[in-house]
C-alpha cells in the first residue's frame, strides 16, 4: 500500500493507492484513518475495490459500522468507482443520501473525489 499525500490549498487529502483489499472489518478501517492522521490527512480517496465486497451489501452491516467510525472521528472518505453494477435499491438510496452529504461520497473518478474533497 502506497499513501499520496496531495494538497489541496490548506486541505492534506491522502489518496491511497492498492493492488489489494485493504478494508474487511472495521479495525482496518480505523487504522487507515490512523496511519492517514499521522501523514496529516482526515481526507481519504479509495477505490471500491480496497473495501471487502461484504460493504456493498447492507444487510451485512459493515458499511453501517464502517462509515460511523469515519464520522465519529471526523474523517471524509471519497470512494471512487462504478456503483452502477449494484442493483440493491437500499444500496442505490445509500450511496444517494451519501453524496448529498458532506462527509461520505461514492465518485466515478479521482478528479471528482478530490473536488468533493478539498470542498469539505
């Protein structure tokens, strides 16, 4: 795992760059948002494809105790990719009430999660 810092005026957002699944349980979740911290970000761009599949389902849970770790430490989180493909109308409602938000956004790209980004 590879962590770009990049700045954005007085905003530190740290795009995280993987060939693997970084996130399978919230701990994971919690200690990215640590080592992020650390390098002076509480912004975090990730692809889709760094969290376990078992976050795109709801009934599981995790996304729910994932994201509520991002909010009680007051970390943004932009996740970039094609949530096109999943057809579970809860899932479809979240991601929407998400990106209304200013704390959670699913994105179709980097450039559009570093805009939602250094707006926050």
């Amino acid at each position: 795992m590879n962590i770009n810092i990049l700045e954005e005026g007085n905003r530190k957002i740290a795009e995280v760059i993987s060939d693997n699944i970084l996130i399978s349980e919230v701990q994971d979740a919690l200690d990215l948002m640590a080592e992020c911290d650390y390098r002076g970000a509480r912004r975090i761009v990730l692809r889709k494809e760094h969290i376990t599949p078992a976050f795109f389902d709801l009934k599981a849970g995790i996304a729910g105790e994932i994201l509520q770790k991002f909010s009680t430490y007051d970390v943004r989180l932009a996740l970039i990719g094609d949530f096109n493909e999943y057809k579970s109308k809860a899932l479809r409602d979240f991601i929407y009430e998400s990106n209304k938000g200013n704390r959670v956004f699913f994105v179709p790209d980097r450039e559009v999660a570093i805009s939602k980004l250094k707006g926050v």
